[in-house]
C-alpha cells in the first residue's frame, strides 16, 4: 500500500512540473504583447502604401486608414483582451498549484506517519495561502 502511495505522490510531482511549464507558456504576459506589435506591422504596411500612391490622393487615405485601423485593433486587443486573460489564468494556475501542493504534502504526510492534527494544522496552512491568494486576483481583476 505504501508503496502504491509513493508512486502515486511521485506521478503527482512529474504531473505538477508539466503542468506549471504549460501554464506558465500559457499566461506568459509577454505573450500579450504580441498583439500591438501586429498593429504595428500592419501601421507599417499602411504606411507603405501610402508612399506607393502619393500621385493619388484617394488611395493615400486608404493607406492611412489601414495603419491607424491596425493599431487600434493591436492595442485594443491587448489592453482588452489578452492581457486580462492572461491575468486571469495566472491566478487560476496558482489557486490549482496550491490545491496539488496540498494535496501532495497530504499524501507524504500520512507516508511519513504524521500525527494527525499536525497534518491539520500543516495543511490549514495552504487553505489560509489559497485563500490570500484568492484575495489578492480578486483585488486585481
């Protein structure tokens, strides 16, 4: 039995690791950033026609249009969208983070024949972490 416990608690380790690496890449803010930097490039392009029909005025208020539409979706989607996404996954990866530390630290705890309201207390420990944790993405969101 104990040994079924250990390799459960060790699976659980490898799982957690992975996990973090993908949640991490996940609410990456610099991945937000991405998103005004295709505004750019598409205020670039606008620009670049611009200065292809300077012989024709009409085509160089499309031109012009192009590049401040660009920015605007760019910047837009970023301070909208992405950015309060990623906050929000950031926040969640964390409460489950302290949900697998606790649950792991359960499992070793009762391996290592740890008296019972020594656990409790232990564990109440990551209950008050979860629930500060819970607090302060509420007060950031």
């Amino acid at each position: 039995m104990f040994r079924a416990l250990y390799t459960g608690a060790s699976g659980m380790q490898a799982q957690q690791t992975n996990l973090d690496t993908i949640a991490n890449n996940l609410a990456n803010s610099s991945t937000a950033g991405f998103s005004p930097t295709i505004g750019i490039i598409g205020a670039v392009l606008g620009l670049i026609q611009v200065m292809q029909h300077l012989d024709k005025i009409d085509e160089v208020g499309r031109g012009i249009a192009v590049a401040f539409v660009a920015t605007i979706y760019g910047v837009g989607l970023a301070n909208l969208f992405f950015l309060p996404v990623a906050g929000k996954l950031r926040i969640r990866i964390r409460e489950e983070q302290i949900i697998r530390e606790m649950t792991l630290e359960g499992v070793i705890s009762i391996l290592e024949g740890m008296n019972p309201r020594m656990l409790e207390t232990t564990l109440q420990g990551f209950l008050t972490q979860a629930r500060e944790a819970h607090e302060a993405g509420g007060a950031q969101a």
